[in-house]
C-alpha cells in the first residue's frame, strides 16, 4: 500500500540554524500539507501547497517557514532560523484529487531545537 | 468547520467493542464527520468518515444520528494495539486543512 515518507526521523539542530524537513507524498496525490505537533499538544495546521503554491497557512507560518516541490516526488519544509520553540514533531500530509478527501500522513520528523 | 465535543479519555477491555462518541450539534448541512486516530506521536490515520448514513468499512464502523448533531466511532472487537487518541473532525470534504482537537484518548486494556 502506498504511503507518505518522511526524512529524518530525527533532527537535531542548534538554534539559529537552517533545517529542511522531506517529504515524498503519495505519487498521484496532487495535495499537500506540513502539520506539527509539540510534545503534549494538539496536532496543528501549518500549510497546504497546490499547483505549486501555498494555498492556505496558518498564523504559525510566518516568514521563517517555507515550502518547496523542488521535484515531481519531493515536498520540503524549510525553517531559515530555528528557534527553540520549533521543537516539535512535523508531520507531512497529502490528499488524492478526488473521493474522500481523507488525507494521509507520513510518520513524523522529530525536530529538537537545542 | 464545526466544532465537535469528545471525552478526553476512555478505557476498554480487549475483545470488546468500543464506542467512542462526538457531540458536533453545529454541523452544517454539506459537512461530514470524519474520524481519524494517532498512536502514540506516529502520524495520525484516516479511519472512517460519514455524511448522514452509517458507514463501516475494515477498520471501524461510523454511526450518525438521523439529526446528525452527534455520532459514534465503534471498533468492533478492540485490540491492544488500538490504544490511541481518536479524532472526530466535521469538515466540509473539499476543504483543505485539518482541525485537530484534544481527542479521546483509547485504552484498551487486556
């Protein structure tokens, strides 16, 4: 069965750094998404991207982040100056064009922030 | 999106069936209920998801009341290994970003 791949599993950096999380979506889904999560709490929205280009995000998205599809299977979130409160678990997720909408999510990139 | 209500916690034995409910009395007419569940800090699943009938499928069955202001997720025969926090989320199916709650948080216990 198809599935969302996520690279690192973990990532740790030091603060002030540049990280790049990947993220190989399923190959025929034409939607994508950056979800975290810290530790204890709710998982939250951060971006949906499009016919290469976001088309919603939330207010934690600020300039810092990024989003890329660099390639046909690639999707990348990028965080230009790493603060300790991005610690957290990333999450990627893409959605098929049509039916039901569900999405489907990789296992997760732990980012620590030290 | 609707907001929903779930208990934030539930036990069950193994083998037996568990009912989790939500509570979305400000569901719209083209919402529907969608469930999905995390295990522990994986990424979360896609279980099930209905707009007024019941809906079963491998995984769980969905049952929405006729006036839709609530439903269940019922796992039918629950294993150790569905020990999970299970989201109930009301949501237009073209809209794009999920809205996580708190969930309830599944034990099933031997």
């Amino acid at each position: 069965e198809p599935e969302v791949t996520q690279t690192p599993s973990h990532q740790v950096t030091q603060m002030g750094q540049e990280v790049i999380l990947r993220c190989v979506p399923i190959s025929n889904h034409l939607y994508f998404y950056w979800y975290r999560q810290i530790l204890g709490q709710k998982v939250e929205f951060l971006v949906s991207f499009y016919n290469n280009e976001i088309s919603e995000k939330s207010e934690i998205f600020d300039d810092q982040f990024s989003v890329e599809r660099p390639d046909g299977s690639n999707f990348t979130l990028k965080i230009r100056s790493t603060k300790l409160e991005d610690s957290a678990m990333y999450f990627c997720a893409s959605r098929p064009p049509q039916g039901a909408y569900e999405q489907y999510f990789g296992p997760g990139t732990r980012l620590t922030v030290t | 999106d609707a907001k929903t209500t779930q208990p934030t916690s539930m036990d069950c034995a193994e083998g037996r069936a568990a009912n989790l409910p939500c509570n979305h009395s400000t569901i719209s007419g083209n919402e529907y209920v969608y469930w999905y569940r995390q295990i522990h800090s994986q990424g979360p699943q896609y279980i099930i998801h209905g707009l007024k009938n019941n809906e079963t499928n491998e995984m769980a069955s969905l049952i929405i009341t006729e006036d839709r202001k609530s439903s269940t997720l019922i796992l039918p025969h629950a294993t150790l290994r569905d020990t999970a926090v299970y989201y109930c989320i009301v949501r237009v199916p073209q809209g794009g970003k999920l809205i996580f709650g708190q969930g309830t948080e599944l034990s099933v216990k031997p």
